[in-house]
C-alpha cells in the first residue's frame, strides 16, 4: 500500500514538473509564491539552505547589513569629495551620506553656521550649505599667494611699510590697465559699422594709407539687428587689421565720417506687438536704430522702463511710434488710448513729459514720428498739435492718402502746420525710411495682413524652438525666417507694372483667346494709353513753381480721384463675389445640383449683392463729378448720399458672424461645397482671394472711406459749400467704423476666453459679465520651510511650476506641466486649475532679491499666500506694474 502511495507521489511530482516546463516564466514564478506562501517555517529555512548551496553569497551591501550608526560611523572618516561619490551608488548610501551628523560638523568647524534653523523633516541641509559655501571661497593658487603674502622661508629685508605701499602702487597700476582695456573693449563693441570713407590720399602724404569702406547691406541681410551689426564690424575690423600688418595705418575722417561713438544720438522705434507681423519690422529696422517691442497689455510706466534701459544714458535723435490707430488716435494699449481728449490726462502727460527728456531738442532736430495718419484728420492734426506743444518737439505723421493696409505710411507725411497748407517737404514715406530699410518697408506696408497668416504659421511651427529667447529676438528670427523664405526684395515690382499685370491676367482669363501673348500684349499696350490719359488729367491740378521750389497741388482734386479710385478695385472684388460664388451656387441650385442650400446662399452672400447696387450707384455720381472738377465742385452731398443707405451695411456686419460660421460648417459637411471652394478660392477671377477675405472688404472699405472723408475735410476751408455735407457724411461714417470696432472687440474678448478655457483643464466657466483676459505669464511657485525667518535669509524650494492668467476682476492660477515630443527639441505647456482669486481681495508685494532667491512676489489672498518667482526681472516688472494697475482699476469699478 505505501508502496502505491509512493509510486502515485512520484508520477503527480513528474506530472507537475512537466507542467511546470511548459509553463512562461511569470506562470513559474507565480506557482513558487504559491507553494512558499504554504510552507512553514522549517520548510522555509530548508528553501533557503538549498538557495544558499546554490546561489553563494559573494558580496553584501555593508549599509544593508550593518547597524545605521556603524554605517554613519564608516563614512565618517570619508573626505567631503568621497561622500559625494557615495551618494551615486544608491539611494540607501545618499541618504546615509547626507546626513547632518556628517556634515554639520565640517561647516562649524570653518566656520560656517546655517542662517536659519532647519526643520524636523529638511534633509540634505548641511550639505548644500557646506557646498555652497565652497564655491563662493575666494582661492588662491600657491604661486598667487606667496606673491601676495610671501612664504616662511623667504625673509624681507625690506620694512613691512614699504612692501605694504609697493603692493598698493602694483594694484592701482593694475586697476588702471584693466580700466582702459575695458573702455577700450566697450567703445568697439559699440561701435556703429562705418561707412564711406575719405578718398585715398586725401590728406596727402607719402605715407600708405589704408581705408576701411563698405556698405552694411554688403555683409547683412535687410534689418539685421543692432548687436549683430556691431559684431560683425568689430570682427571685420580685426581681421582687416590682422591682415594690413603692422606697418598699415588709417585714414583720418572728417568729424562728419566718423565711427559712431557709444554715447552719440540714436533712432528709437517702439513698436507694438498688436502690429499685424510685427516681426517683420524688426527684422527690417536699420543698424543705427534701436528697436523697442512691448506689450500691448502693459502700462506706461512698463514701456518707460524698456526705454530707459535701451538708451542706458545716450540722447535720441529721433523717437518713431508704430502702434495700432486710426486718424484721430493711437491705442498705445489695450486699455489707454492716446487722443486729443486723453493726452492732457495725468498718466498720458507724465508719460510723454519722462519720455521727451530722453530725445534730443527740436533745435537739434530732435521730433516724434507717429506712423498712424494722424495728418488726415481735424482731431489727428489737433493731438500732433497739443503733443508738440507739450514735449515742445515736432510730431510728424502720414497724411492718410493712400488705401489698402498701411501704405499710408508711404504717402506724404506732414507736421501739425497741415491745416493752414503746409505740406512735408520730405520724399514720400520719408520719415518711415529713417527707421526699417525701403524694400522691406515697402513689402509690409502693402502686405501686412497676408503676412501675419504666414507668420502664424511659423510662431506655431517655431515657438518651442525660441521659448528661451526673448520677445524681441524671437520677432527677429521669425522676421528674417519669413525674409529669407519668401525673398519679396526679388518680387517687388512697381505698383503700375503690377496693377497692369493683374489686370492684364484677369482679362485674359475671361477670353477665349487661342493667342494669349499676343492678346497679353494689346492689352498691356491699351492700358499704357489709359493709364497715360489718367496721369495727364491728373498732372492738370499740380502746378510746379521751380524757382520758388514750391509745389502747389489741388488736394481735394487729388483725394476725391483717390476715393473714386479705389471705389473700383472695391466694385470689382465685390462683383467677384457675385460671379464666382453667388452666380454658380444659384445656377446649381436651379438645376437641381444643390451645392449649397437657398437659406445658406441667402445668408452668405445675398447681402453682397445689396452692397454692390449701392456702390455702384455712389461710383457713377462720383465719377459724374470728377468730369467736372473744379475748386467750387462738390462730393459731400454724393456722400451724404451713400451714408443714407449705411442699413445695408449694418445688416452685412451683424450678419458677418453668422455667414463665416455657416461657410466652416457647411466646409466640413458638404463635399460638394469644399470642392467648390477648392477650385474658386484663390484664382485670378477672385483676384487671388479666398471667400472669407473677399467678405472682409466691406469693413475695410468703411475704414477707408472714413481716412479719405477726414483727409478730405481737411483741405476744405469751413467757408467751402462742401464742407457742411462732408461733416455730416464723417460724423455718419465715424460712428459706422465705431460700430465696426466694437463688434471686433466683443469677437475678439469671446475668442480669448474661449481658447483660455479650453488651454486650462477643470477651469470653472470664464464667461462672466464683461471679463476680459489681460495677460498671462509662466513663473515657479517657490516655497519656504519656516516662516519665522527673516525674508532676507529665507532659503526658497521650487514647488512646481505655474501660470498666472490675469483678468479683469480675477487672477486665476494654475499648474503648468511641459511635455516633451520624443526625439525632437519641440515640447508644449499643459495648465491645470489651481485657485482663483477675486482682486479685490488681492495684495502682492516684492521679496527683495537675496543669494536664495531673486525676481520674486507673493500673491496674498484672503485664505492663502502664494510665493512666485519669473526668470527674468523684466517680466516680473512688467506683471506687477500690470496687476496692480488692474487691482486698483477693479477696487475703483467696485
């Protein structure tokens, strides 16, 4: 019987371990957990007996198996540099090696006592105070310090006295060298390229004379900035030097031709980041100019501040201003606008009182040139004239007799005498010309809006590559990435050569014409005849006075053929939008081929059509006065005309919204459409436009049509008959163009709040009464171990890093995380909710910078504190100066 029992055993065992061979490696390490899970205790030490034959032990860990203090007894007699190591091995063997037990008594005994008490659970604090203290030894090498010191051996037969003032004599000779080595690094570091020299052998002389000429554009592309500019000179400089040889000298310059000292007069640009592709302008701006990009979201005394430290002592010439505006006022920021009615307010006449000290007297041609068309209106010419006499410089800015973008900066500019007749002197577009190179000025100012959607594109593409680089290097780089990719330089082309060429194609596409060069060819020739017609008639009302060097020009004449003008390339982009949208989507609706509904066509592009009847009749009535142009015609009344019919208008731009919404669904949902929109978009019968810029014409045009109205009264005497229709057509259209802003403004304040909600996950609803998004800014919440310490000599760990989103009545803050993209530089920032806290309840104040923290604030709320620091102290200014002015704006509101 035992016998049948053994041998049933054996074959259950075999069994078993045939099993257990066919089984993975996680199925037999769970089957061994199971069995030693059931063991006793006797059968568990006979387990480990048979491991122990098996596997030998050969090495122990010596912290794992001894006693902690015997351990900490060891490492005791190990150097600082060996407990260092030790703290590599494990993470048992750091926390053992950074005990205090170990380290405490190191820093004491040099000397060196903690400024604080550490709490229960700090650990590591000895530690980083002892090597903190290492780094900042002031070390002496052995030759150095018997230099300085002598050595035991070496006895000094010389007084102690006399040693002592030899040292001293040493040391100030010393200081002095190093002072006019570092001058003379200073003044060629910002030293200005040179430009064209004397002639060679101008001052005479048998002497070689060596000259140093070249233009800035010969070694740099267009606007390239002003440091690197400068290096670039001093690196040619050196080695034109290198290679002259010793026995090479300079011509002498007249003080005319001189290389730009440190502390000569500059050119200063501010430029606001609202500006459609801003980067552009930077990247155009001239060596001799320094630029200043803020934020449209800051305050004054944020932009004094970038000022002061751009000039860092040095005068400017002249000062530029490039900030969104129309032609009665300039929105400096997103909540001060500058006017005639707003410039004699405190915060406005401080601003520009600090910022005229910084320019140089009007006697030494020291102005202002503001780049919005200041010149084209009543109220513009008032806020140059009162700003003129308030910082007593003259103020220049465009006479806003161009249409289409900014090219009113390349019109004429003029100064405040405007009203009585007096015209600038200047080229056209002159004044501008002194801040951004001509090619790439040009290229903005006719292109700023399509390049902003190509620069989108590339902040998108190149933003997590220049996150670390300031506001104003990543404008640049993103500036001479757009230059160097789209080379406009090689594709400018005069205005008549490409207006002749587009329409030239636009003809051309609507023949059926086997000849297309030679039809080319007749067109451009006719168009010559035209177009010199036009210049004729128009060179009628310009009358030259050579000797005098005057010019006397019929300004109104010049303005209304400006208007009629462009009243017909508007007429033709909206007749576009009839024939290429409207016309094929209502031929396929009536034969049963529906692209896109009759509601849909309706809503879209009915109220297009309705525009167009209107204007077609205003450019007839316009055109009939133009035949019969003289000093006493009139157009007020023909725009008068026009303004009674603005409902249209209206209509069009309360439907706006609901138009471009139902293009994007209708896209996404109708193939047929997207097809549609495929093969339209873009061509030469929508003059290279897609549907949704084509609708954005009517709101341009009213802008339009208000500069041109403002220009045109202006140059109309108050005794004109003119002058009455005309005030009443600018008031009209004035309020349109309000109207106009204010829905861009509430599309523009919903947009903002609805990206901010979807950026912040578990945000609360942000859409609350009038909120509005003011700034953002990245920071580190910091954090210290007792409050009981002098701020002074608090020691601050980093917590985790946030994101401070400020609004008009709350600060919201969240925790923000960085993801990384393998195998690439490219990562992006993900906010968590946080807190939120009401202004009104809200204190910050500024921890003064230490040795343990610097650029740090604390936000106090009613319940809680937070302690944040920014990594440059700018931005920390510029934050603050912003929340406290939002703080005090809410408290006033409340």
């Amino acid at each position: 019987m035992n016998h049948l029992c053994c041998q049933l055993f054996e074959e259950r065992i075999k069994l078993i371990l045939h099993w257990f061979d066919l089984w993975t490696d996680r199925q037999r390490k769970h089957m061994l957990h199971s069995v030693l899970a059931r063991c006793t205790k006797p059968q568990l030490r006979s387990c480990r007996d048979l491991l122990v034959k098996t596997l030998p032990v050969t090495q122990v860990d010596m912290a794992a198996v001894l006693p902690r203090f015997l351990s900490l007894y060891i490492m005791s007699f190990l150097s600082p540099l060996d407990l260092c190591y030790a703290a590599q091995v494990s993470w048992h063997w750091r926390l053992l090696s950074e005990q205090d037990c170990l380290w405490a008594g190191r820093c004491i005994r040099q000397g060196w006592f903690l400024p604080y008490t550490p709490g229960e659970k700090e650990f590591g604090v000895w530690k980083n105070h002892y090597i903190y203290c290492v780094n900042t030894l002031d070390r002496l090498t052995p030759r150095e310090a018997a230099r300085q010191y002598g050595t035991l051996n070496q006895p000094s037969d010389e007084p102690a006295e006399e040693v002592e003032e030899r040292l001293q004599k040493r040391m100030v000779r010393q200081g002095i060298r190093a002072k006019i080595e570092e001058e003379k690094r200073m003044s060629l570091t910002s030293r200005r390229a040179w430009s064209s020299s004397t002639k060679l052998g101008e001052s005479g002389g048998g002497s070689i004379q060596t000259r140093i000429s070249w233009s800035p554009r010969t070694f740099e592309p267009p606007g390239v900035s002003l440091s690197t500019s400068r290096a670039l000179s001093l690196e040619r400089v050196m080695s034109f030097s290198r290679a002259s040889g010793p026995h090479s000298t300079f011509t002498s310059r007249p003080a005319s031709l001189q290389p730009h000292q440190p502390h000569s007069a500059i050119r200063m640009l501010l430029v606001s980041n609202r500006i459609p592709a801003y980067e552009l302008v930077l990247s155009g701006a001239k060596a001799e100019v320094d630029v200043v990009l803020y934020d449209h979201m800051g305050t004054f005394s944020a932009l004094l501040s970038q000022v002061e430290r751009a000039v860092s002592g040095r005068t400017v010439q002249r000062i530029g201003l490039l900030a969104p505006g129309g032609t009665e006022e300039i929105h400096l920021f997103n909540r001060s606008c500058l006017s005639d009615r707003t410039l004699l307010t405190p915060a406005h006449q401080e601003f520009w009182q600090k910022l005229c000290v910084l320019v140089a007297p009007a006697d030494q041609g020291g102005g202002i040139d503001i780049f919005s068309p200041l010149a084209a209106s009543i109220s513009g010419v008032a806020l140059m004239q009162t700003l003129s006499t308030l910082t007593g410089l003259k103020v220049w800015a465009p006479m806003g007799l161009a249409t289409g973008s900014f090219q009113n900066i390349l019109s004429e500019w003029s100064d405040g005498s405007v009203g009585a007749g007096g015209i600038s002197s200047q080229q056209l577009g002159g004044p501008a010309l002194q801040y951004v190179s001509a090619q790439v000025l040009q290229s903005w100012c006719r292109q700023a809006q399509w390049m902003e959607e190509a620069l989108g594109e590339m902040r998108r593409s190149l933003e997590t590559c220049l996150q670390q680089a300031s506001l104003q290097a990543r404008g640049r780089a993103l500036g001479h990435s757009l230059w160097e990719r789209v080379r406009l330089e090689d594709l400018c082309l005069s205005e008549d050569l490409g207006q002749a060429l587009t329409e030239g194609l636009t003809a051309l596409s609507k023949q059926k014409d086997t000849k297309p060069l030679e039809f080319l060819a007749t067109f451009l020739t006719r168009w010559k005849g035209a177009k010199g017609a036009t210049e004729a008639n128009r060179t009628d009302d310009v009358s030259l006075n050579l000797g005098h060097a005057k010019v006397q020009m019929d300004w109104r004449g010049v303005i209304a053929r400006e208007l009629h003008h462009s009243e017909l390339l508007y007429i033709n982009k909206l007749e576009a939008l009839v024939k290429a949208y409207q016309e094929p989507l209502t031929a396929a609706l009536n034969s049963n081929r529906a692209i896109l509904s009759s509601a849909d066509v309706h809503v879209v592009l009915s109220p297009v059509a309705h525009i167009l009847d209107v204007n077609r009749g205003f450019q007839v009535a316009l055109e009939n006065r133009l035949q019969k142009w003289g000093a006493e015609q009139c157009v007020g009344d023909v725009c008068l005309e026009l303004c009674t019919q603005l409902r249209v208008y209206t209509n069009y731009f309360n439907n706006y919204t609901t138009a471009l919404s139902t293009i994007d669904k209708r896209r996404e949902t109708k193939p047929a459409f997207r097809a549609f929109l495929k093969t339209t978009d873009r061509t030469l019968t929508t003059h290279m436009l897609s549907l949704q810029e084509l609708l954005l014409c009517p709101m341009w045009r009213i802008q339009e049509y208000t500069t041109l109205l403002q220009a045109l009264t202006v140059h109309t005497h108050s005794g004109h008959p003119d002058h009455t229709h005309l005030s009443s057509a600018l008031n009209t259209l004035q309020r349109c163009t309000q109207f106009i802003q204010e829905l861009k403004c509430n599309c523009e304040k919903d947009w903002l709040l609805e990206e901010t909600q979807k950026m912040i996950q578990g945000c609360p609803s942000l859409r609350e009464g009038n909120r509005q998004l003011i700034t953002s800014q990245d920071a580190a919440m910091v954090q210290s171990p007792s409050e009981d310490i002098p701020e002074s000599l608090r020691i601050f760990e980093h917590v985790a890093d946030v994101g401070l989103f400020l609004f008009t009545d709350a600060l919201v803050l969240t925790r923000r995380k960085k993801q990384h993209t393998p195998f690439t530089v490219v990562h992006r920032s993900t906010h968590t909710f946080l807190a939120s806290v009401e202004l009104a309840s809200l204190a910050v104040r500024k921890i003064l910078n230490s040795r343990y923290v610097s650029h740090a604030f604390v936000l106090e709320g009613p319940c809680r504190s937070w302690v944040c620091t920014t990594e440059h102290g700018e931005e920390m200014e510029h934050f603050l100066c912003v929340l406290r002015s939002t703080i005090q704006t809410a408290l006033t509101m409340s």
